[in-house]
C-alpha cells in the first residue's frame, strides 16, 4: 500500500512539473536589445505578472564588461554599474542600492532569474512591452542607476535602521520592511512629524516609540535591519498606508485595534491605518 501511494505521489508530481512547464513555455516572452534578439521564450518567463530574465544575458547584451558567478553569488560589472545579487534573496544591489524582488531569486536551468524592469533601472536602460506579440524591447540608456550614496540621506538612514533594529530584530525581512513604512508613511503624514528622527521621537501625545526613551534605538543594526530600511528609502510598500502596528498578542485590547482600521498581520507585529 506504501509502494502504491508513493508511485501516484510521484507521477503527480510529474505531471504537475509538466503542466508548470509548459504554462512557463506559453508565457515566456521573447526579449530584444537594442533590437537584437537575445532570447525568443527559451529562457525567461512571468511569474504573477512579473517577467524575470536572464541575468547574464542581458547584462552582457547591455554592456557589461564582467558577470562573475560563485557560490551562489552572482556579481555583474558594467560601465558606471557594480551589481550583485544573491540566490534565495529578495532584493539585490545595484550600485549600492537595495531593489526588492517579491519572489526571492531563483536560479532556472542553471541561470540567475531578475525582474526585467528592475535590472533595466538598475542598467538605466527603458523597456517597453508589447503584449500582443509577447516581446520585450529593452533599449540601452545613457547612465545607470543612481549610487547609494547620494541617494539614501545619511540621517534618515541611520535612525530608520535603528528602530527597525529595535522594534523588529527577530521579524523576517518583511516585517521589518514594514516598520519602516510605518516610519515613512508618518513623515508623509499631515498629523505626524516632517522627518524621520522626528517621528521616531514624537511624544506629543504619548512616546510613540518606546525603543527611543529606553536606549534600545542606540544598539547597532544588523546587516538585515539595514538593508529593510534601504528597501523601505527605495519605496517598497510591505504595510500599505499603515500609521500604526503592535505586538500581536496585545491587539485586540489595543488602542490601535479598537480605534484604527486592521491592515495586515506580519509576524508578531499588526498594522493598522
């Protein structure tokens, strides 16, 4: 009886491999550069709405001058561009910025996958799609992406990492995403402060972030803490129009959860608009 179900376990699994396949095969795109054909459907394919591409493919295609691969690493160098992406991540680098991929990085028929619009902003190049025929157009640019280092303002930076730290060390890469968007969304709020440090230690109406009065905010971020803030700078939206979150096991009898709108679960945090 053991050796029956494990054989029709097996051929399910064959046959579910088969139909993911094909249904890759039928959506995969053909991809042009500079209007050269680099792939007509064989390589890239698109993942709920997302098209991923060939790493090595088109950054060779757009002017790379080295793509390097190693332990599970791959590093592209290209005129005004060092890029590095890792298997499993959900985000890569590209010139010292943090680009978010939903769908972690995977590696297809021994080929790191990226989205395609993300590693054309990470080139400088523009792409356009062409839905009816299943094509991609992706034209070179003159500049590639902007460096981190002008990009992230240093203060902002440095306290939003802290109280992702504080608030969110043993979150996942999302959760900490998103008490990053709490912070930011406040900024951009009428009813809160204007900057960064100063909704982290607003306490017009009550301290809003503990970690900031206790000393917790003062300890160091993790490479992680660091990166959830640079991806929350980039405008990765995790918590939607969140204000608020609270440690889940308080919730329900909170204010938030007897005044606010419930938004999300993620992890041991909830959010509230």
């Amino acid at each position: 009886m053991l050796k029956k179900c494990i054989t029709v376990l097996i051929a399910a699994l064959l046959v579910a491999s088969f139909f993911v396949e094909n249904a890759l095969a039928e959506s995969a795109p053909d991809i042009y550069v500079d209007g050269e054909i680099i792939d007509d459907g064989g390589m890239s394919y698109i993942e709920n709405g997302t098209t991923f591409v060939p790493l090595r493919a088109v950054s060779v295609a757009l002017g790379a001058d080295s793509v390097k691969w190693e332990k599970g690493y791959a590093h592209v160098t290209a005129p005004g561009l060092e890029l590095t992406a890792e298997a499993g991540q959900n985000y890569f680098t590209a010139n010292g910025r943090y680009l978010y991929v939903k769908a972690a990085i995977s590696i297809q028929n021994g080929r790191m996958m990226l989205p395609a619009r993300l590693l054309c902003r990470a080139f400088g190049a523009s792409i356009k799609w062409n839905r009816a025929d299943k094509e991609i157009y992706i034209t070179t640019g003159e500049t590639s992406i902007e460096s981190g280092d002008s990009f992230y303002d240093e203060n902002d930076l440095y306290w939003l990492s802290r109280i992702i730290q504080a608030e969110a060390s043993g979150e996942s890469l999302e959760g900490k995403i998103a008490v990053g968007n709490v912070v930011l969304n406040r900024v951009q709020s009428p009813f809160f402060p204007d900057s960064v440090y100063d909704v982290i230690f607003d306490k017009r109406y009550g301290i809003q972030f503990t970690p900031a009065y206790s000393g917790a905010i003062k300890r160091a971020p993790s490479d992680e803490s660091e990166a959830a803030a640079k991806l929350a700078l980039e405008g990765t939206d995790i918590a939607g129009a969140s204000l608020y979150f609270v440690a889940s096991s308080v919730a329900a009898s909170s204010w938030m959860g007897k005044n606010r709108q419930y938004f999300t679960q993620i992890g041991n945090h909830c959010f509230y608009t």
